[in-house]
C-alpha cells in the first residue's frame, strides 16, 4: 500500500523531479549503480572462509521498498542543445548517461514497520549504514514508514542522526490528537521532540521529500 502511494504521489510531482522512475519491493540492493560491486564481494565472502569471518556481515540487504531512476540516453540529454556526443572524450563515467552502465540508480531505500520493537529499531539502523557506508556514489534517501501508535517507540529510531533521514508515520495528526487525549505528559513530550527536532514527519510529506 505504500508503494502504491508513493508511486502514484510522486507522479503528481514529476514537474519537480522528471525522469523515469521505478517503485519495487524486496530488491536486493546489487541490482543498483551504486551497490553493484557488493555481489562480487558478497560471492567472494561466502567462497571464502577467512574472508567471511574476516569481513562478516550480509551486503546485500534488501529493502521492503526502493525508488529508483533509470539512467538517461543521449538523446534526452541532448533535447535542447548537443551537450554529450558519440566522438567526445567527456562524460565517460558520469552513472546518469545510459552510455556508461546500464544499472538503475538507487534514489531511495524504505523501510516498512508496522510497529516497532527494540530489534526493529536495530534492523532499521543496520540498514540505513549499510547503504551510506558499502555504497560508490550518491547517498540514497534512507527513510522509515511506521504506524507504531507509542512517541517512546518511535523516538528508538528517529531519535538522532546519521543512520535515517526521516522517520514518517501513517496517521500523525491522528496521532498528535491521540497522544493529547491520553494527557500523558512524557509521551507527548516526546512525540513534539521529534517533530520540532525534525526526526519525525507524516507520510504525506514522503513524497515532496523524494523530489529534494
């Protein structure tokens, strides 16, 4: 449901953010520009007994949903002017030109938790380095979608920076009234610290955040 969300808002903004775009779930993160020399290392590691206990750990996660964009031809690069050519000795390695390599950029990596728990938070976390330290290129997006109905939960994961984004929940107003009516102090204490700190967001603001 998010990702038909997702696709169908972030069209309404291709005026923001052209180019061809491709919602997925469950894609291991090789298939990306980024990440495609993680199978590589990921066929070594498991060859190889002393790399494995070595290096350890699994590259290749796979996010409950991705947004990527494909690479661009020349001829769309050139529609209003000739800016790469066939003859030309520039542009060579740049991943947006089609010419140079044929893999789709990650733009975005998603995580979906219903609720979240202490190994969830941790999950969520491994994830989100995973794809800012093993990557060779841009930074995808790293973003969490939630309806975890507790601030304290929720704090387990948008609280700080570095590993995600945002955190953003699937009904935050509805939250924000719920948490007032339960005049629980701590709790909404929390949930205005992680809004007005900016760690948390309502999921109608995922898409305009796609096209930053």
């Amino acid at each position: 449901m998010t990702r038909d969300f997702l696709e169908q808002a972030f069209a309404l903004l291709h005026h923001l953010r052209p180019g061809q775009w491709r919602f997925s779930l469950n894609a291991t993160i090789a298939g990306f520009d980024q990440y495609h020399h993680l199978a590589a290392i990921q066929a070594a590691v498991s060859d190889n007994p002393q790399l494995r206990a070595a290096l350890g750990g699994d590259y290749l996660i796979t996010p409950d949903i991705v947004v990527a964009r494909y690479p661009v031809t020349d001829e769309e690069i050139n529609t209003h002017q000739t800016v790469v050519g066939d003859a030309d000795d520039f542009c060579h390695y740049s991943s947006l030109r089609a010419r140079n390599q044929p893999n789709l950029i990650l733009h975005a990596s998603i995580s979906c938790k219903w609720t979240i728990r202490s190994d969830r938070a941790q999950n969520v976390r491994t994830e989100g380095l995973n794809l800012i330290r093993n990557r060779k290129g841009r930074t995808p997006h790293v973003m969490v979608v939630t309806a975890e109905p507790l601030p304290t939960r929720l704090a387990s994961v948008a609280l700080g920076t570095g590993d995600v984004d945002h955190v953003y929940h699937f009904a935050l107003n509805e939250l924000i009234e719920a948490v007032n009516r339960t005049q629980s102090d701590a709790q909404l204490d929390m949930l205005m610290t992680l809004i007005d700190g900016h760690r948390l967001r309502d999921i109608s603001d995922l898409p305009l955040d796609l096209a930053i």
